[in-house]
C-alpha cells in the first residue's frame, strides 16, 4: 500500500515529510484525483491532502421502530461495554460528537450521567428527541457544543470518562482537541476511543474503496501505533487497545461492497443498508476476532495532574 511519493508532503500534525498511500474513491463524489491519502514518517498518522472542507455532519443512521431501537442499542452497548464495566454507577460521562444520541441515550439507561455534546444542529435536535422518551430519573444532558467549547460546558465539572465515538478522524487540531477533553477528565478519568483502523483487513481488500478512508470527511486515518502515540502525546496511558466493537462493526464491510446502501448517504436506502450490514456481521466478527477488525477501539487514561 505504501509507494513512493514524487513531492513530499509535510504531515499537518508533526511537520514531518510524509509518504504516499493510495488515492482514495470518495463514496459520495467519485474517484477525486487531486486527493490522496499520505502518513508521517515520523509520527505515523494518516492524514488526507488537502484536508477536507467542514462539512455538515453526515447523520447517524438512527433506528426506526422498536425492534431496529433494541437491536441497535444492543450493538451499541456491545461497543462500550469495554468502557462501561470500568465506571461505577452514577459516575459522569461525556459523549464529544453526540450525533444523534443514540449512545449517550445508551449510558444514561445503564445508570451514568451524560453530557453529550454535538455541534451539528440537525443532529442536536435529532439527540433531543433521542432522550425524550428515557425513564424517569435517567440524567442526561444535550447541548450544542463542539470541542472546543467543553470548557464552557462543563463549568468547573469534572467528568470519570469520556467517549470520542468515531471523533478524531473529523478533528481540525488532533492534539489541541484531546488536550481539551483531557482537561475536563478527572485525574485517572477514562478515554474511549473508536476510530477507522486503516491496517484492517478490510481497508486491504477494499483498498482506494474502503468505507473508512472516507476523504471528504476524515482528516485523519489511524492505525494502532500511530494512534498510541498521538494518545500519548495528550497523557493519556493506553490501558487496553483492540479491533473490536459493536459485533464487529459490520457497517465497514457492508457498505465498501455497496456504497450506494449507505444510509447516511442515501437515507432512502436505509433498511437494505441496514439489511446488509447486519448480514455481514459474520465476516467483521471474524476479521475482529484474529486482531484485523475494521475499527480500533481504545480505553486510555488521563495522568494525575
């Protein structure tokens, strides 16, 4: 995947030469020859030249209907549970890119407090109507906020944990912006971490059509040293790293066959996309199982102060 690159590219993150990946295939706008996808020589991470314009965000597909709700809680759960079996009941977690509430919605049923924050605000509403129909007692909170502003948010609260779900591949500053969630963790708090691995079997085998490089919105591509180091970087301690997720995040599979069935993309196709991922809960469970899962999941924690 790696070949030489006739003009060396400074990383954006470290300000080290680069060399060249591949020449992705935007799943929305078709092969776009001036982009390509390159890493640090010196730091490791991927990161995508030119960087994408801010975009709105793509919406989360939320579940419609009762059976799609519990089913897509259960995966959900499946994603955190690494994370939530850390935490004591009660204790505060918060959600940075909420999107449409679905996980903070999942945290706050489990007994957590949540503060779930998201900058979109299609998708801030859509989190509001997420929570509307919790139990009673459930203590969540949704503002429309985005990094930088978590200072503000918090207000002098700490936080035992927070969760960057699919987060810092969209970042502008990768390493102001974890320094800000640290500053609002406690000291020990717990950071989790989900991110697009781009040494999965899957980014292999699909290469320039891989899901997950995703150019027109992903600044940023890891794998796990590289994402080890930037975590390291901010004082965080990596205290457990894997491939796993929700069942195996089939999603990355689904919709490198199919583009088109991608319900964030294509609203409309939404059942089949979702028909589809579901049946290729085997083959991600499978990569995930042998360490070449499409997604890196990571629980680091912040240094005492």
């Amino acid at each position: 995947m790696v070949s030489a690159m006739p003009d060396a590219t400074l990383c954006p993150r470290c300000g080290a030469e680069s060399h060249y990946l591949l020449t992705p295939r935007d799943r929305t706008e078709g092969p776009p020859a001036s982009i390509r996808l390159c890493a640090s020589r010196v730091c490791g991470v991927g990161f995508t030249e030119p960087a994408p314009d801010d975009l709105a965000a793509a919406p989360a597909a939320s579940p419609s209907g009762e059976v799609e709700h519990r089913l897509a809680s259960r995966i959900v759960s499946a994603g955190l549970s690494h994370l939530m079996r850390r935490l004591a009941p009660g204790d505060t977690v918060v959600d940075v890119g909420a999107g449409s509430g679905l996980r903070a919605r999942v945290l706050a049923e489990r007994g957590f407090r949540v503060i779930a924050i998201e900058p979109d605000p299609a998708e801030e509403m859509r989190a509001h109507a997420m929570m509307s129909s919790l139990p009673a007692g459930a203590r969540v909170e949704v503002v429309r906020a985005g990094v930088d502003d978590l200072p503000a948010v918090m207000d002098g609260r700490t936080a035992q944990a927070a969760v960057m779900w699919h987060v810092l591949e969209h970042l502008h500053h990768l390493d102001a912006g974890l320094g800000t969630v640290a500053g609002v963790l406690a000291d020990g708090g717990l950071l989790g971490v989900a991110v697009p691995n781009r040494r999965s079997a899957e980014a292999r085998a699909f290469g320039p059509r891989w899901h997950g490089w995703e150019p027109s919105r992903h600044r940023w591509h890891f794998d796990e040293d590289s994402l080890r180091l930037v975590l390291g970087a901010s004082r965080f301690s990596v205290a457990d790293i894997g491939t796993r997720g929700g069942w195996g995040y089939p999603s990355g599979v689904a919709y490198s066959i199919a583009p088109g069935l991608d319900p964030q993309v294509h609203p409309g196709t939404g059942l089949l996309g979702r028909a589809l991922a579901a049946a290729m809960i085997p083959v991600a469970a499978t990569a995930r199982a042998v360490g070449h899962g499409g997604q890196l999941v990571t629980i680091a924690r912040r240094a005492a102060r």
